[in-house]
C-alpha cells in the first residue's frame, strides 16, 4: 500500500474516532440539559403558583386592580392603595407614598448631551 491511503485511512480513522467521542459527549450533555430544564419548569410552575396567589389574595384585600386575559391570566396589576406599618419598641408607624418622577432623559443623551 502506497503512503496515500494510508493516509487516506487515517483520516478516515480519526474521523470515526471523533464522531463517535463527538456522539458520546453531546448525547451525555443533553441529556444533563433535559434533566436542568425539566427542573427549572417545575420551579418555575412553583413560583406561578405562589404568584398567583398572592395576586389574588392582594386583589381579595383591595390593595391591586388586576386586568386578565380571556384565559384568567392576569397581565396588568395597578396598585390602589399602598400602606405599611412598622412597629418597634417606640411603637412608630410609617405610610410611605408614592410619587412618580418625571421623565429622564436617556441616558446617552444624559452623558454626552442633546
């Protein structure tokens, strides 16, 4: 056999070699990807949940207006009313207000003008 196909069957050989490495290691890594992806659904489905219900519970109470889609989803909360109370030992409450501030500039024409 002539150097050409030996070389030829070596790169032929390295090829397989490498496909089959390649092969072993994406099938092992995605199957690690399933595996985080499935967990982070169920977390995420978790925390939809606890939304949820806490957007219920501050619609129930009157503190938020919730706007729904057709579906029962809510997409748009307001805040009606926003009250807190911090007890201590001298026995001190507190009603923060909030206030919107007006419209800034963007932040490029803050840095370098116009």
């Amino acid at each position: 056999m002539s150097a050409f196909w030996y070389t030829v069957a070596g790169v032929v050989f390295g090829g397989i070699v490498s496909a089959v490495i390649s092969y072993y290691f994406s099938r092992k890594a995605s199957k690690e990807l399933r595996a985080e992806a499935g967990g982070l659904r169920r977390e995420t489905e978790d925390v939809r949940h606890y939304i949820n219900a806490l957007i219920t519970y501050l619609e129930a109470a009157g503190e938020i207006q919730v706007r729904r889609d057709e579906n029962g989803r809510p997409i748009e909360t307001r805040i009606i009313q926003l009250s807190a109370a911090m007890g201590g030992v001298g026995g001190m409450s507190a009603t923060p207000m909030v206030k919107e501030r007006p419209a800034q500039r963007p932040w490029w024409r803050r840095m370098f003008g116009g």
